[in-house]
C-alpha cells in the first residue's frame, strides 16, 4: 500500500479488516519515519477504535463500512475513524478501573484511546472519533 498524506481506506465491518488497518499504520510511520515509540501508542489505539467500530458502531455488519483516514501536519498525525452506526454516549462511560468494572472482558476501548493519544474527539453523536498524537520522527 502506497500512502499519501490524508489517505482514507474504507473497510467492512469484519474482524478480518483490522489487518489492512495494521497496514496503514505501519505505512504511515515508516512513510514520516515516526518512532518506535510512538508507533505502539497509534497502533493500539487506533486498533481500538476500529474494533468499536466494527463491534459496537456497525453491530459486525459486514454490509457496513468504516472509513479511516489521516492527516499530518509537522510533529502530529491525526486518525479519523467513522461508522455507519447511531453513535453512543461517549461522555457517561463506565470506568474500567473501577473494582466492579476491573472483571469485565470489555469497556477499555475508549479508556485505552484517551491514554495513549494526545487527544480524542468524538464528533456525529460519537459515529466519529479522532485521535490526535504528537510525534517525533526516528534519527
């Protein structure tokens, strides 16, 4: 895959799709030789918001698309990730570190997202979510 800035891919709603993600964020670190560093924090967190997505914007619905796309200015590259679904509360989220949430198998997307980016917005009643990092590039 051959990346230019502000690229967008479009994929199903299938599990088996967060492969050609995984792709794109490799492109685009090595494209603007983002850091090692760096380079676990988007992947982590930018699979996750694909994954809510897919899971819980699209309901798995193959018939359904996601659009990811990035943008990068000098120290920062931004990720856009949007669904097909209704979009959800993002501002009344159970607390994954909470005792009674700790046992849970789900619910640490969004947690996961807000700590490794340097900031996530939702926008379209949260159908949309964009996660911003600070970068520096390897030498």
């Amino acid at each position: 895959m051959v990346l230019a800035a502000n690229q967008k891919i479009r994929i199903s709603s299938k599990a088996e799709n967060i492969i050609l993600v995984e792709r794109m964020i490799e492109d685009v670190c090595d494209l603007f030789n983002i850091s090692q560093d760096f380079y676990g924090n988007i992947l982590v967190a930018l699979t996750e918001a694909v994954n809510n997505a897919i899971y819980h914007g699209n309901q798995a619905n193959a018939n359904k698309n996601i659009d990811i796309s990035f943008k990068t200015s000098p120290n920062l590259v931004s990720f856009i990730v949007k669904d097909e679904g209704p979009g959800f509360n993002y501002s009344d989220l159970p607390d994954p570190t909470n005792p009674e949430n700790i046992a849970n198998p789900n619910g640490r997307g969004v947690f996961l997202m807000r700590n490794l980016a340097d900031n996530v917005s939702f926008e379209d009643n949260g159908s949309k979510v964009i996660l911003d990092f600070k970068v520096e590039s390897k030498n």
